[in-house]
C-alpha cells in the first residue's frame, strides 16, 4: 500500500509548513476544514498517488504542527491563500490544482481567483464559490436576521474571543464526536444557530454510536492533534470575516476562471437553508469554468471522510480532464 510521508516546507509567504505527502507526478494540494488537519484526507492522499498524482494535504496556518502566529488580522483571506500560493513553488511545481474542503474550500477558491496563474484547475468540498456581496458578514447576517439575533448565528458565537476556544477545548472527546457525528439541530429558516445560554457544539445532537466511516482511532488522532495548541488560532480563520471583504474589494465582480468542480452532501449543514441551496444553480455565472455540481446523496458535511471511494474516483476523472 502507498506509504503518507511527512516533512516540514517554507512556503514563499514565510510560514514553515507540515505538509502530509504521497506519490509523484502533477501537484494536487488539498486544503482541510476547520477544525481539522492533513489528516482528514488521509484516503485522498493515497487513492490520487495510485492514481500518478504527487497529492500533498499540508497543516494549514494555525493548525496541527505548522502552528501560526497568534494576532487575528495574520489569519485573512490573503494570509490563507498566500500560503498556498507559495506552497506551490516551494513544492517544486510550476502549478497546481487545489481541492479544499470546508474552510479549506473558501481558501482554495481563493487562490484560483487571486493567482490564476498557479492553478490549472480548483475543486471545492461542502463550500461553494460564492462571490462577493455587497457589505460584510455581520452587515449581511444583521439585515437577515435582525438584531440582535444575528449574533446568535455561529460564525458570529466564533466572533467572541475566548468563549468558544474554552467551549470547545473543555472536553476534546465529546468535541469532535459531536461535530463529526451529531446530527445538526437548525432553526427554521436553515441556519446552524447557538441558543441563548448555549454554546456552538449545542448546534449538535449527541451521537449513540460513531458512523461506519468514523473510528475511534480517527477520533483519538484529533484530539492529539488540538490537546497542545486548541483552537485559538483556527478560530482566527473566521474573526477575518468581515475583513475579508474587506481585502477583497479589487476583485468585487472578478470570475474564477479555471476549470472548476464542486461537491457537496445533500445533507450538509452548509447547503441546508433553501437560499444556499438555489444558489447552487447560478455558481458558473460567478466560475465559468464550473464542469459540474455534483451532489451526494444522504452525504454529510464530512464529505471526503464518509464517502471518500467516490471523492476519489471524482477528483481522478476531473483531473484526467484537464
């Protein structure tokens, strides 16, 4: 069986990064969620290198054994991707199709906007390519929701430094079992939203039993992995929100214009509220490029984790296409 190797690399942008690798030929760099690491694409990382692929899943910034720095405005958009960007080169490659997952698909999509030039093709997990809005995320979500029961929304719970770093660091176990195995418990209109009194892992019902798909060995390694460090600084990732748009103001109305795939559950939270899921069907007006949505039947949000044959096979035939 394929061997995972592990080594440390400087990306341009000047962070030293752990990257989990297998296999040589064209470069696919897959970029974890939150709150995850490489480790999460452990089946990727082998089928794509049988395949003739040199896959690399690094620890993204604040994450796992790549760490980060600790002040919040190191964690934008522009950080995110320029570590990508400069993964690329560092990796010896001239270009690279970039697959994310979660957060790891915002970054992704990101990086096919911003340096078009790196990327042959782009294949986001669970998070579409949504453009950019006219105001922020708070802005947005105040005007949705009203106030104040914006602030209940969970990027917005995320918002609150400390809060959820002890929320969620009080009991690693129950953490990830929750977050990978609860069912998600939403409001009428769709939306993951923390209740009064409550914290974010509250958005997750208790789980009997792991899924076929999910160990306990999956589950120890996670919680090795954030029992050091927490999760300070990837709550970092979505305290940029607001400044994201921010920073992304040259590119208001900018296409990502290499080939492109999408696959999300049908059943993952991120698709849920009818609103996400109509937007499905205007993405190639925003990513021309877009070959196809393909949509998982009874998938969660852990995509490439509980159905990680087909993930595969769908990112070998995108690749094969390019």
């Amino acid at each position: 069986m394929t061997e995972i190797s592990h080594r440390y690399v400087e990306s341009a942008s000047g962070l030293r990064m752990h990257v989990a690798e297998a296999g040589s030929g064209p470069l696919v760099l897959l970029l974890h969620g939150f709150p995850e690491s490489w480790y999460s694409w452990r089946h990727q990382l082998v089928a794509l290198a049988e395949a003739g692929y040199h896959a690399v899943a690094p620890d993204q910034r604040g994450y796992g054994r790549t760490g980060g720095p600790d002040e919040v405005d190191q964690y934008s958009i522009l950080h995110l991707s320029g570590d990508v960007a400069g993964l690329i080169g560092a990796l010896g490659a001239d270009r690279a199709v970039v697959v994310g997952h979660d957060w790891g698909a915002p970054v992704a999509w990101h990086t096919a906007l911003f340096r078009p030039d790196l990327v042959s093709g782009v294949v986001g997990l669970s998070v579409p390519p949504y453009p950019r809005g006219r105001a922020g995320l708070s802005r947005t979500l105040r005007g949705q929701l009203g106030d104040p029961a914006y602030l209940s929304y969970y990027m917005m719970y995320f918002q609150q430094q400390g809060v959820p770093e002890a929320e969620l660091g009080r009991d690693l176990d129950t953490t990830f079992r929750r977050l990978l195995a609860g069912a998600p418990v939403l409001a009428a209109h769709g939306l993951p939203m923390v209740p009064e009194g409550g914290g974010f892992l509250d958005v997750f019902r208790d789980p009997e039993e792991l899924p076929d798909w999910l160990t306990e060995a999956d589950i120890a390694f996670l919680v090795a992995e954030f029992k050091e460090n927490g999760f300070r600084r990837p709550l970092h990732w979505y305290r940029n929100l607001d400044r994201n748009w921010e920073l992304t103001a040259p590119w208001h109305g900018a296409k990502i214009q290499p080939p492109a795939l999408l696959m999300v559950g049908d059943k993952d939270l991120v698709v849920a509220n009818p609103q996400a899921r109509e937007g499905l069907s205007g993405l190639s007006a925003h990513v021309p490029g877009l070959r196809e949505v393909r949509l998982l039947p009874g998938c969660g949000h852990w995509t490439q984790q509980e159905r990680p044959k087909e993930v595969s096979e769908a990112l070998i035939d995108f690749l094969a296409g390019l």
